[in-house]
C-alpha cells in the first residue's frame, strides 16, 4: 500500500508540472507596430514674377522649384491652379483663343537639365483647375517624377506659361498653383 502511495504522489506531483508545462504554451503574443503616414510637402519659391510678356509668347522659368517631401513616406505629387479673373487655363495643345493661356509643370529629380518650351507640348504637362496626380507620363519628361518620392525626397518643379495670343486685360494677373501631396502607391 505504501509503494501504491507513494506511486500515486510521485505521479499527481508529475501531473501537476505537466499541467504547468501545457499551460505555458496555451499562449503567445504578437506585438502590433504601427506607424501613422504624415503626408507633406514644401516649395523652396513661393513665386514666379514674370513681369511683362507679348501675347502669343511662351517663357519657361529660368530657375527650378524645389519641392521637398516633408512627410515620413512616399508621396505622389497632384497639381492644380486656380485661374484669375477674365482668363482660363487650357489643357490641350491646340492653338489657344482670346483670354485662354496655358501653365506647364515637369518635375524631374534635382540636378537635370532645364526643359526648354517644346517639352511642354504635350497636354499630359498642362495644370488644369482640378486636381491632377502625376505619373510616369503626367507632370514629367526625362529623368524623374512627382510619383512616389521618398520621405524628404527632392524633386525639380520647372514651369511653363503660353500668355493669350490677344486679352483686354493689361492689369498684371495671378495665377496660384498648388502642389498637394498624396499617397504614393
């Protein structure tokens, strides 16, 4: 009867750590990292003084924009401009009418050269009044694009204006251009 007890204690002693045992690996954990996308985004010159132009007559800023990613991740770049009174932006290539002008933008990484005026013949380079994302096509030309720049990533904003080829307007005119960041993909 002894070796029977004794049997019986030596094995409930043994259950009991293998409960514990069993118990231990009932669970595990999984630690969730999250970071929240800060999205934004700054320019380097805030405007663009032409000054006087002829009707007609195209000029392609002499100096870039540099538009940094201030966000904590990649960004796809989206522009739009507002039009002043009495003139309206065109997006096409073709041949523009009285009070009508044309605002091009190319984004290119820093440190290529400057398109020059026939580079903006393409309607994918025309800012209209609503929001338009860039692409590889969109916005761009040779090296670079306002798609899915890194977080304080630098991109070269080069901008283009066609005047109306005859307006009555001879007050000086303002035209706003917003870049705005979003995503990138």
């Amino acid at each position: 009867m002894r070796k029977l007890f004794l049997f019986l204690v030596v094995a409930g002693f043994l259950g009991l750590c293998m409960a514990d045992l069993v118990s231990a690996a009932d669970t595990a954990d999984i630690t969730v990292t999250v970071t929240c996308r800060s999205l934004g985004v700054t320019v380097d010159t805030a405007t663009w003084p032409i000054g006087f132009v002829e009707a007609n007559s195209e000029v392609v800023k002499a100096a870039t924009i540099v538009v940094t990613n201030t966000g904590n991740a990649s960004e796809t770049y989206q522009l739009k401009l507002i039009d002043p009174t009495v003139w309206n932006a065109v997006q096409t290539d073709a041949a523009l009418a009285a009070e009508k002008y044309q605002l091009g933008a190319i984004f290119q990484t820093t440190a290529t050269a400057a398109p020059v005026a026939v580079d903006y013949v393409d309607s994918a380079d025309f800012v209209s009044t609503s929001y338009v994302a860039c692409t590889a096509t969109v916005f761009a030309k040779t090296i670079g694009s306002g798609v899915n720049v890194a977080a304080s990533g630098l991109r070269d904003l080069w901008l283009y204006f066609r005047a109306p080829p005859s307006t009555a307007e001879t007050a000086a005119k303002s035209i706003v251009v917003t870049v705005k960041a979003i995503a990138g993909a």
